[in-house]
C-alpha cells in the first residue's frame, strides 16, 4: 500500500473538537487506501506557554531540561489523537521521538535529525494498519540518551523526515492557510495562493521570514525528493482541496520573475565608525562574531577616500543584539574603532523568484517604487534568485504592500 504522511500544526489541534476534525482528514485518506503517519504539533499557544515556564523557573537554563520541557506538548496532542482514532473504531497509537527512535544531534533546542529507524512503525502498518501519531518537534541524541528539540516550528522538519524515511508518496502539511502565498495573507490580503513553488524559492521565502515551514523541512524535503504539499485543516474533510505543492523546478511551467516577498523583522544593525582602514579589519571583526555563533548576515563598508579610517556597518538577528554589542567591545583594541551605533526597530523585506537569473533590473524597479513612498533603504544585499532591503520597521508592511503591487503579485 502507499504511504503518506500527514502534519497538523498547533491551530489544527488547539482543542478536541479540531482533534476530532484532524481524525477525519486521516480517516478520509485511509479510506482512500494509504498507510499513515501523523505528525502533530503541540496545541496552539502551549509551546510558547512552556519555554516561558523554563524562563520563570531559571534564566540561565540548562538546554537538555528546556526540551525535556518543551517537547511535551506534543507528548499530548499524539496521545489525544490516538485516543480519538480509536474511538472512531480507527487502530492508532502514538509514538514518541525517542520510542521510534528518531536520532538527531546533541544540539539541544536546535537539534538536527542524523536518521530515523521507521521499521517498527512499517510493522504496525503491516500486521494491522495501524495509524502512527507521532509527536513532531522532538528526537533523541542517543548517547546521552535525552530528549532534544528541533527548533521552533520543528515538526515540519519531522513530517517531512517522516515522510523521506517511510518513501512516503508524498508529505501533507495541514496548516491555517489553504497554501503558500505570494507573501503572509495576513499582513498583505490581496496576497495570491500559488500553486506550486520550487524548492529553492520555498527555501529562501522560508529562510527570509515567511514561518509558513521551517527552514529545515524545506532543505529535507528538496534533498530527498519529498512532494510537500501545504493544505488548510479548515477544510471539509470530506472535501478538501489540494493547497499548494512544494516541488522541483522542472515541474513548473510558468514562472514570474518574481514569485513572492518575505520579510523579518528580527533583525538589528550595528555600524562601526572610524575603524582603521588596514588589512585584517573584517577578520578581527567577524570572527570572534562566527566563533560565538552570530549569524552575520548584510555587510556594508563605505569606500574610504585618502582617510586612513572607514564605517562598516552589519546586521544581526535582533535576538544577538546584545550578545554582539558585548564581543565588539571585548575585542574593541583589536578591531580599534571610535563608536559603535545599533539599531534594532528595523525590518529586512526580501524579494524571491527563479526568474530573476534571467531578468536584469528586477532590484532597481524595487529601489524606485520605495523612494517613491519615501522609505529609506539601510543596506542591500542580493544573490542569484533574491534580493534584500534593511529598512525601518514602521515602514515594513508599506513597503511589503507596494513591492507586492509592484511585481504585478496582486490577487485581481
Ligand atoms: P502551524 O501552527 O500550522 O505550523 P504556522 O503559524 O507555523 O502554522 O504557519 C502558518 C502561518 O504562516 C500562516 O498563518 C501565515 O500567517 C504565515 N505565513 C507567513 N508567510 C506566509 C506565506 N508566504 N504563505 C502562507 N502563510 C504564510
Ligand atoms: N510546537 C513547536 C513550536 O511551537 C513545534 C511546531 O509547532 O512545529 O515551535
Ligand atoms: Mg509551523
């Protein structure tokens, strides 16, 4: 029989009622003849709930006990469906990371999976068809033998390592959205559902702020050929529709030059004044910054004329903010500057499509359209199929709205 993998996300399984909706999504594909795994997220709002409760209970806290906390939230909701399977007449029983074993790495809250070992769960489909919940978000690094976590948003990254694992068919991420979109339906209303986007767009748009799927699932699911479908749990279950398929580039017959726009507003930059102008100035900057694991991501450096010192100006994710501001001062006599300057109420706003290897200009209708509204650009950076502007945050959904009308993204 084939096999699918089916994901619900918190709102799909915020209380019982939604439970029993999400027992008849996987009842109606039963019926059309799969073997199934379901992977579930915690209800809505209980993970956030939980990684507060760590805070409260210590600050400075010890990583492997936050996943020992935090992964249970889906411990429930596998129990919870199981139950409602069963009690539709449906053999279901729920599995945990560490029962199946899904084998990730030590890095606890953000855990990469190494392998998953599905021969128990093909057992289960075998001698009785049974469904197999599995708790999303959670692994187990197998020598110390403790639980870990896969980052916020995590169990996308198990549904679709669930589904490479069992050769699923394909893999169905039931959300709150009926797909993807052109950019977040809830910041830009007249955003257009698409209906298929290649991996690697899903992947930058992903990458770039759009929390629709994790970063990682995207990368897995490209790597192993995975079909991914984003649908809504909204649906009639007796008659859902398809959503948005997540696919090769190949597949796709047309393309827009631009195919979506992201955005992030967990950014920060930070500006250097009058650093020494001499080689070894960026080493000694950025890499006690990589030694400590802060993601550098836009570079500016003004060109100095016969001076002998220079800016240099950088973003951050705004959660490092401090963190950096403490290394550059440690390393101050070193890098030898005269002020820093950070900014933390700023947004990066990102434009995404495959078209743009074949279109010239694609960058400077954005740069026009902005000056047109009067937003100020801070830093740009651009790559093969997307570009970047670092602006301030009280102009980022005018800037979203007008880059979106710009490339023609509107829904008509
Ligand atoms: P789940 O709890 O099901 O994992 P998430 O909240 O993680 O759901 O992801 C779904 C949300 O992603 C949507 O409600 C939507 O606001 C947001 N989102 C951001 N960008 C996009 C996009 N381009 N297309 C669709 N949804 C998007
Ligand atoms: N419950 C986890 C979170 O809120 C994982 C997930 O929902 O994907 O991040
Ligand atoms: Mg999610």
């Amino acid at each position: 029989m084939p096999r699918l993998v089916m994901k619900f996300g918190g709102t799909s399984v915020a209380d019982i009622e939604r439970i029993r909706n999400v027992a008849l999504h996987v009842k109606r594909e039963l019926d059309a003849g799969y073997h199934i795994a379901v992977v579930v997220s915690a209800m809505a709002g209980k993970t956030n709930e939980l990684v507060a409760w760590c805070k409260q209970a210590n600050p400075r806290f010890d990583p492997a006990e936050y996943d020992a906390v935090v992964s249970s939230g889906e411990q429930v909701t596998s129990g919870l469906l199981a139950l409602t399977l069963q009690s539709m007449g449906i053999p279901a029983r729920s599995w945990q990371g560490w029962q199946i074993p899904i084998k990730t790495t030590d890095a606890h809250a953000a855990a990469r999976i190494d392998d998953i070992d599905a021969a128990a769960i093909l057992r289960g489909f075998e001698e009785n068809g049974s469904v197999a919940v599995v708790a999303g978000f959670q692994g187990i690094h197998e020598d110390s033998g403790r639980i870990t976590t896969l980052g916020r948003g995590g169990s996308d990254t198990s549904a679709v390592a669930m589904a490479a694992a069992l050769e699923a068919e394909r893999c169905d991420i039931y959300t709150d959205v009926d797909g993807v979109y052109t950019t977040d339906p809830r910041i830009v209303p007249k955003a257009r559902r698409l209906d298929r986007i290649s991996y690697e767009e899903m992947l930058e748009m992903a990458s770039l702020g759009a929390k629709v799927l994790q970063v990682r699932s995207v990368e897995l699911a490209m790597i192993r050929k995975v079909p991914t479908y984003v649908r809504s749990s909204f649906d009639d279950p007796a008659d859902p529709k398809l959503g948005t398929l997540i696919c090769g580039e190949e597949e796709i017959m047309e393309h827009q030059t631009v195919t979506g726009i992201a955005y992030s507003k967990d950014e920060s930059q930070i500006t250097l004044r009058n650093v020494a102008d001499r080689p070894g100035i960026a080493a000694a900057i950025f890499v006690p910054l990589a030694e400590a694991n802060i993601n550098v991501d836009m570079i500016i450096q003004v060109v100095s004329d016969a001076s002998t010192t220079t800016d240099i100006t950088f973003t951050v994710p705004e959660s490092e903010y401090e963190r950096t501001l403490a290394i550059l001062e440690k390393n101050k006599d070193a890098i030898d500057f005269s002020e820093v300057q950070g900014e933390t109420e700023v947004v990066k706003v990102s434009v995404i499509g495959v078209g743009m290897r074949s279109h010239a200009g694609v960058a400077a209708r954005a740069f026009k359209a902005l000056s047109e509204k009067h937003i100020n650009i801070r830093a740009i950076t651009t790559s093969e199929i997307k570009f970047s502007v670092l602006i301030d945050a009280p102009y980022a959904e005018l800037a979203v709205r007008t880059l979106h009308s710009l490339y023609n993204l509107d829904q008509v």
